[in-house]
C-alpha cells in the first residue's frame, strides 16, 4: 500500500543560493549601509553630500538591483517560491540576525540618539552629521535624528517598494496601492512637513512657528497633535495654523468614518499610513510570519483595544490639564470638555449596542468594560484632580508612558524591530488605536467586505498563509462566508495568491454583507437551506 | 450512543464528520493511516514550492478536534467486517462501529508499465507521496531529470513544483494536446504555450512504452513508445488520473465497482455503510458527471449531504450546477456548468471562443445551437463570480443575455483590465448580432430590490 507510511518528517530544502548579480546587488546595498556604519563610528566624511549620495543611492540601486533579477526576467505571477526555505523569511538565522539589528537600531535611535551623533547645541557629528546637508536643503536646519529616521524610512519604502511592483506586476490593485503608498511617504510625510518648516516665522504665519505636521498621521495614530505645546503653535501661526487645527479634528471626527465606509479601512491602512507602507514594502518579505492561532486573536483584542482607551484617557488627561476654568475667558473650560468626551463616547457606545448589537456579540462585553472604565475615569478626572494633577498622576507622567511604552517600544522596536521575526503588522495589529477604531468602523459600518466566491475553495491556506493581520481567511473562505474582519487592512494578497479565484475585495451594499448564509457550496438549495439553520 | 466511524481524513470524511457533529451528539472516530490530522491534499504542492509549510496546509488547529469531541485514530484499516460491524487497523485496536463512513480517497493509476515499481518512480496524492519526492527530487543534482507521464491537472502541477527547483522536467501527454479531453482546442494550445514559455519540454503524442532499470532497482530512463525515444531520468513521476483506494475492501461483502458502488443515498449495499468521495461510485451517473467525481468539490458536498442522512434528516446526493477551478502554472481555470471538449462535444454544443491577441487569457462560452440557452463557461485568466453563473445556468439564461450581462460575473480584483468589449465585439462580428454590452449593476449583482 503506497500511501502507508508512518514517516511524518518533511523536510524542505533550499532550492537555489543567490544568483550572482543578486549578490552583487547585496554587496553594493551593504556598501551604502557601511558608510552609515562608518559615519555613525565617528568616520568623518569630507563632502558629505556627496557621501550621503552615494550611500542612499548605493542602498537603492542594490535593492532595486535584487529585485530586478529576482523577479523581472520571470513570467508574472505569483512569487513565493523558497519563501520557506529561506532563511531571512522563515525565523531562521538571517531572520534573527535582522531582528536583533533592527531592533538594536530602533533601541539607539528612541532612547540613545546621541551615539548616532545628535549633538543638542552644536555642530551634529557621526551619521546624523552626514545627513545636515540634505535636511538644511529641505527645511533649512540641521538633521535630527528624526531627520535621519525619515530619510532612511522613505528611501526605504521607495526602494522595497519598487521590489514590490516587479513581484506583483500582474496585479493592478497591488501596483496602484503601492504607488499611493510611495506617493504618501515621500510627499506627506517627509517632502511637504519638511518644506512646511520653512515657513515658520514667515508673515503668512502672522510670524508664528507651525509644529512638525504630517497632514494624513492621524489621531489617535498620532497620539500628540493635541496637546498643550502644539495647539499653541497651530494657533499662533494664522489661518493656515488653525485650519491645520482644525484638518487635525475634521481627519478623525468626519473624513475617517466617511472614507472607511465607503471603502473600508484599507483607504488608510494600505494605501496612505506610513506604518502600512513600511510594512508592505520593506515589510513584505516577512507577511506570512504572523500568527494565525485563534489564541493570537484573542490577545490582539484585548491589547489593541486596551491600548484604545489608554490613548483616549491619556489625551483626555492632557488636554484636560491645560483648559481652564473660566466660562468668561474661553468658551471650552475643563468640565464641558469632559461632559463633551462623555457625551460623545455614550452616543458612539449607545449607537453600537442599539444597533449593532448582533454584529458584536461577545465582543459587546468588552466594549462596555472600556466604556465603563472611561466614564469613570473621566468623573475621577473631575472629582480627584488637583493642580496639574489628574486623577492619581500628573497629566505628564500619563503621556510620557504613553509615548514610552507605546509610541516608542510598541511601534518602533516591537513593531517593525521584529518584522523578520513576529511579521510586518505586529504594531498595525496589536498596537495601533488608529487601526482599533478604523476596525470598529469597518466591522459595524462599511460598505468593504472580501466576498468568498460560492463553493471554489480548496483550502489549500495560502490565503491565512500571507495574510499578515494574522486573519484566518480560510476559515471563513471554506465555509462560503465573507470575511468582514475588524483588523483587515485590505492589502489584497489573500486575493492574489487564492489558486482559484475566490476572494475579491469590494465594496457592496450592506444588506447581506455578513450574512453566512449567503452560502453556495455546490448543493442543491434545499440542503443549503438546512446547512444553514443555525 | 451511537458511533459513527469514518475511513479517511480527508474533505469528504471531515466534511462529514463535522456536519454530523452539527447535527448531533454521536460519537464520531475518524480513522486515517496517511496523517494525524486532516491537511488540504491540493495544497501539498505549495509545501515542495515552499510557498507554506505542511502545517499550513491544516485548516484547523489541532486543538479543534478534542474542542469537538472528534476521535482521531492514527492506524491503516485492513479489514472490515461489516457482519460484527468492527474493523480491524493495524497499529491500533479493532474498532466497532454503528455506522461506517468510508472516505478513502484514491491512490495514482498505474497500468501495468514495465518498470513501474522501480525506485525513483511515483504519483502525487498524499503526504507520503511528498515526501518521497523530497527524497527522490530534493534538488536539481540528484534529480538531473525528470519526466512526467500523463497530462492532466496533477501532471502540470508535479512539472511546476519541479521547475521551483531548477529540476529540467520532460513531460509526455499522450493526447494530441493538453488535457483536450476536457478542454475546447483554443483553450487546450494556450496551455501547451505556456508549459512551454515555463521551460518545460512538452511532448504531445507521447506516451511511455516502459521504465528502464539501472539495475540496482532505480530508475535510468523511460522509453516513449511513439518513437522509440530513451529519455534518461532520475524521477518519474505517474500522473495518468487516479482510481479509488479500495483494495482494503475486497473480501468485505461491500458491492464493489472501481469504487465503491453507492446509490444516490450514498448507501452501499451493505446497511449502515456509506461511502462517499473520491472513493464512491453511483450506480448511475448524474446528469453530465462521471461516476466516479474525483474533485474536491464533490467530495464536501457528498460528505455535507450524508450527514444529514445519518442524522436522521434522508437526503439524496443532489449536486447543483457542475463547477470547477485549477490553477496552471500562472493561469487560473474557472468553469461552471458544461463545456466539452471537440472530442466529446454532442451534437447541438456550440462554442463561443475568444482569445485576448497578447495575454494568456481566453473564455469559452458553450450553449445549444437551436435554443440558444447557455451550457457552460470555462475562462483562464478572468476569475468569474460562482453565484452569478450558478444563477444564469439555473434560470437558463441565453448566450445573448449572458454576453450583455458579462460585467456583472467578473469577479477579478479591483482595477484590473475588463475585456468585456472586445469579447462582446467578437461574439457580435462572429454571430451577426448587436449586442450592447451592460453596466456593472451592484444590485443585480446582490439581488437587492
């Protein structure tokens, strides 16, 4: 009998090394990384623009270099060839290797910025030294390490992403995402901030300073657009400081709710947010590393949404300290804005659970854990708070942890430290409040769903495989059902890499979205009917 | 309680298996010598590719099945005695059973070829089978070459999975053209072109006379029969369909055929013995399907439909309108409904073809010549949605509805090119008609008022 065999040992090998001009490649890209290296142990560089050149454009060329041979002399499909095999996309020890250097990089840059050579009054020394001429270009001062973040994280999404539209060639709703999301990164977050800082002082400011403003970052994604020292600086720069203000509020009370649902909450994930970008271009090659246990999904839940009412009650707390009191002096005193945030939340909570009950479930518990734990905090805010005090901790010491534990660790070393070892989402997944409540909005109200297509699915799991929000697509895909998940960021490669057509991103009607029993499995209809009686 | 036991891990026996647990309280033990736990067998190609690993290819995690009161009994069945209702597995303790559920699946053909059994030759359908071709084939230095005999879906996917590693792959069809049994001429070239575009030496009209030895029982070479040809080789891989894995079953009294002869109720003739799958015969075809349905399709429904039987709601296997999909090399194959080949196309079958003039896509459209009602579709490279074209086919619908409808079935991602105006301009030049082709309707689509 052929088939029996108690062997269970399946071994994959590695099918081909690297081609030499992928090696060639490598070795020019490790060239442009070395300079960096070698400025950032104090190398001094001459002409360090042209150093800084040579190596941002030796970085780019190799990239571009590898995924030219990789992929360009192939017929379009799909290419995940050996991604198992290799080591640097399946844990192994290339993988490793580039987690703890990623993660050791995003270490130095949040927390010891002066070993890059952030010199605070004076002359820059080592890498961010190299960096000065470009950012003197741009916004007229010298680097930061911030400055030298920005470059590096665009040049990035450029270079990986120009990988990316060679892989997906065949697929017109990869290339376009990826252009929008190249298109953001370079013109939203670094050309147009950086140029905006020229401004400052300028009379068309009525000579006020603007603070640092990536228009399409977010609240609660961008955590500090709100607080004390920025609403300052909006309002003393003119109308243009008030209606940036005033973009900042609109961006997530009006634009966000009307944008995701109509089209799901992938208009931002994956095609504007650098967080995305980052992590479907540089961060592609990691995607199928997410965990698909449903164990994962229980832990994203609660510390996602955990990390929602955190932001919540930390921006609250902060906004909150620096109101006044006075009705006379300003209309917004401390208590209307705190029976304003409670008002709000009880109209959003109250709408979910009146109308949106079903859709919830046993999520509709949680949700009222958060809320209560919000409402609450607020009346503590109002009853408990002293001066410059609220509730137990100063206003300050909320957003310092805040910005500690999740702006930096969360996002920085967490999130994309350990790209090659958790997956490129880790942070969009977990960590994100933006993607929390764009999740909250897709899931109860949005016109996106992936429609699984009556009966083609084989299983096979190449879908659950790349999806990197860790979603078991087939799971529902099997069963005929639509995913509408919360957390689906609308890459599209479950889409892609499906062998038989059966997923489609769209957006329809409503009516039926959901609706499991929607299923077409082959049978005839009287059997489906008892399928689906629940 | 009553005890429900089933042969076999795969679609059809888990389907089974977990629509009766829908359905009921019964005990259920699922038997299976091939794997611990049920794995997509389709999938198995991804894992030599390297696009998964075999644990993805489960789609559930292990602990669904204790979560769901599913007994898993590792061990090989190697008789069954349906007078004690009991089995007997080697490796494990005999088993009684109130109810048996054979889901066997099917093993590869060989047809008495001198040389079959030598080393270094094998099929593709289970876990073992990849695995020795992980031995046989792991690289392309042990594997200087390999040939695969028989054109059909398994075929193209053993010759892509080799290609991943660089493994040179000789390919003898022994039709006149890929896999032109089932498909229409047009669509069957487009896929000889494109094996070859992928570097794989396709040859048509060739099959293998016999297997060569080197001597120490591996395989040296294979010889085609046509011209007498010795292609040397290290792999050869049988491809040439499959037929049920029942040998287990033949002094079992179970009425046998090449499979195991059901009725429409999925019953044998033995009482309280089912089988359904790749394993399960009908007596008599149903409509347009062959006897023996080796699809995975097929399989889940079967398994569906006999867990209402079993749980006491009688139900015949009644399957809807006939579907199927496959991937080749870089193109994907849909079709709904029936569209036949040249060679076994009846008489009033017409055939609307049209073929984009650079791409590697193509439709088929199949309907009656007199009444003009559609028969069937088969497209490559255009994913078609499967609740439109179910709907059409049961209502009927004409090729000239079908053709003004076109963009509402189109079921390819966001953006892509539509090609719905050059494939309505050609029906209409090729027919003398003047259709006008509509807009993509949302709520045609859905089925909203």
């Amino acid at each position: 009998m052929s088939t029996y065999n108690k062997s269970m040992a399946l071994t994959g090998e590695p099918p081909k090394s690297l081609s030499i001009s992928q090696k060639l490649a490598v070795f020019l890209g490790t060239l442009g990384l070395g300079i960096l290296l070698l400025a950032i142990f104090n190398v001094s560089f001459p002409n360090k623009t042209l150093w800084l050149t040579a190596s941002l454009s030796a970085m780019t060329i190799g990239i571009v270099w590898f995924s030219w041979d990789a992929y360009s002399k192939k017929i379009p499909g799909i290419k995940n060839d050996g991604v198992w095999f290799k080591s640097i996309s399946s844990r192994g020890l290339w993988g490793w290797i580039a987690g703890l250097a990623l993660t050791g990089f995003y270490i130095v840059l949040y927390f010891y910025p002066e070993y890059l050579g952030l010199v605070s009054d004076g002359d820059n020394k080592g890498v961010i030294a190299l960096f000065d001429p470009l950012s003197k270009l741009l916004n007229g001062n010298p680097a930061s390490q911030w400055f030298v973040y920005g470059t590096l994280y665009t040049v990035a999404i450029l270079a990986f992403g120009i990988k990316f539209l060679w892989k997906y060639r065949h697929n017109r709703y990869e290339k376009l995402r990826t252009f929008s999301v190249m298109f953001f990164q370079t013109g939203f977050a670094f050309i147009i901030p950086e140029l905006m800082a020229r401004l400052n002082g300028h009379k068309i400011l009525d000579g006020g300073n603007l603070p640092y403003y990536d228009l399409k970052n977010i609240w609660p994604l961008n955590y500090y657009n709100f607080e004390g020292y920025r609403i300052k600086m909006f309002l003393s720069s003119g109308e243009i400081g008030f209606a940036l203000l005033i973009f900042g509020i609109l961006s997530i009370f009006v634009i966000t709710p009307i944008l995701t649902y109509k089209y799901g909450k992938r208009w931002y994930c994956s095609w504007v947010c650098g967080c995305g970008g980052l992590a479907e271009t540089a961060g592609d090659s990691f995607r199928q590393l997410s965990d698909k246990s449903t164990f994962a999904w229980k832990v994203e839940r609660w510390v996602v949404h955990s990390v929602v009412v955190f932001v919540t009650l930390m921006t609250t707390a902060v906004i909150y300290s620096y109101l006044g009191t006075d009705t006379s002096k300003y209309w917004l005193t401390k208590s209307t804005f705190l029976i304003g945030v409670a008002v709000l939340l009880t109209l959003v909570f109250g709408w979910a659970m009146i109308f949106k009950r079903d859709q919830l479930q046993k999520d509709a518990q949680y949700g009222a854990i958060g809320y209560f734990v919000i409402i609450i905090a607020l009346i503590g805010f109002h009853f408990f708070s002293g001066d410059g005090e609220i509730f137990l901790f100063k206003s300050g010491t909320l957003r310092k942890s805040y910005s500690f534990l999740i702006g930096s660790i969360f996002s920085g070393v967490i999130g994309t430290g350990f790209y090659p070892i958790f997956g490129s989402r880790v942070w969009c997944r977990f960590g994100c409040p933006m993607a929390a409540i764009l999740g909250f909005q897709q899931k109860l109200l949005s016109r996106f769903r992936i429609t699984t297509n009556g009966g083609q699915c084989i299983s096979c799991g190449n879908c659950s495989t790349y999806c990197e929000m860790g979603i078991d697509v087939r799971a529902y895909a099997q069963k005929g059902e639509n995913i509408v998940r919360a957390s689906c960021v609308g890459c599209g490669i479950c889409s892609a890499v499906c062998p038989r057509g059966v997923l489609k991103l769209e957006n329809g009607p409503l009516e039926g979205r959901i609706d499991s029993n929607q299923v077409l499995l082959g049978n005839d209809v009287d059997l489906m009917t008892l399928v689906n009686k629940k | 309680m009553e005890h429900i036991v089933i042969i076999g891990n795969g679609i059809a026996g888990v389907t089974a298996a977990r629509h009766i647990r829908k359905l009921s309280d019964k005990k259920i033990t699922i038997v299976s010598a091939e794997s611990e736990y049920f794995f997509s067998r389709t999938a198995l190609m991804y894992v030599y590719m390297g696009h998964m690993k075999f644990e993805h290819t489960q789609p559930y995690e292990n602990h669904f099945w204790e979560k769901n009161r599913i007994d898993l009994v590792n061990g090989y069945v190697a008789k069954v005695n349906t007078q004690e209702k009991s089995l007997q597995i080697d490796d494990a303790p005999d088993l009684s059973y109130d109810k048996l559920i054979i889901a066997t699946g099917s093993k590869p053909n060989k047809f008495g070829w001198p040389g079959q059994d030598l080393d270094g030759v094998q099929g593709l359908y289970s876990k073992q089978d990849l695995e020795l071709l992980e031995q046989n084939a792991p690289n392309n230095k042990i594997c200087k070459r390999a040939v695969i005999i028989g054109g059909g879906l398994i075929g193209i996917e053993l010759a892509e999975m080799l290609r991943t590693r660089d493994i040179p792959v000789t390919f003898l069809v022994r039709e006149t053209s890929f896999w032109n049994g089932v498909l229409p001429k047009g669509e069957s070239e487009m896929i000889n072109e494109h094996i070859r575009e992928h570097h794989i030496d396709l040859r048509l009209g060739a099959s293998l006379k016999e297997i060569v030895s080197n001597g120490n029982g591996k395989v040296k070479s294979v010889v085609v029969k046509e011209t007498g040809e010795e292609i040397e080789c290290n792999l050869v891989g049988l491809t040439a369909g499959v037929t049920p894995n029942i040998d287990f079953l033949k002094d079992s009294g179970i009425e046998l055929g090449r499979g195991v002869k059901v009725n429409r109720m999925l019953e044998t003739n033995v009482k309280d013995v089912y089988a359904i799958g790749d394993c399960a015969e009908q007596h008599e075809p149903i409509g347009n399907r062959r006897p023996i349905e080796a699809v995975w399709y097929t399989g889940r429904m079967m398994g569906e439909t006999l867990a209402q039987t079993i749980c006491g709601n009688p139900m015949e296997y009644k399957p809807g309108q006939w579907f199927n999909s496959a991937k080749f090399l870089d193109i994907e194959y849909q079709t709904y409904g029936w569209v036949f080949s040249e060679i076994r196309k009846k008489e009033n079958e017409t055939h609307f073809h049209w073929r984009h003039p650079k791409e590697k896509i193509c439709i088929t459209i199949a309907f009656d010549k007199d009444s003009e009602t559609v028969l069937g579709i088969n497209t490559f490279g255009i994913r078609l949605r499967h609740e439109i074209f179910d709907r059409w086919l049961s209502e009927k619908r004409t090729i000239d509805f079908i053709i003004e409808h076109l963009q509402d079935a189109n079921f390819d991602p966001e953006f892509y090119k539509r090609y719905e105006t050059m494939i309505v301009s050609k029906y209409n030049s090729e027919f003398d008609k003047s259709i006008n082709l509509k807009k993509k309707n949302l709520k045609r689509i859905f089925q909203i008022a």
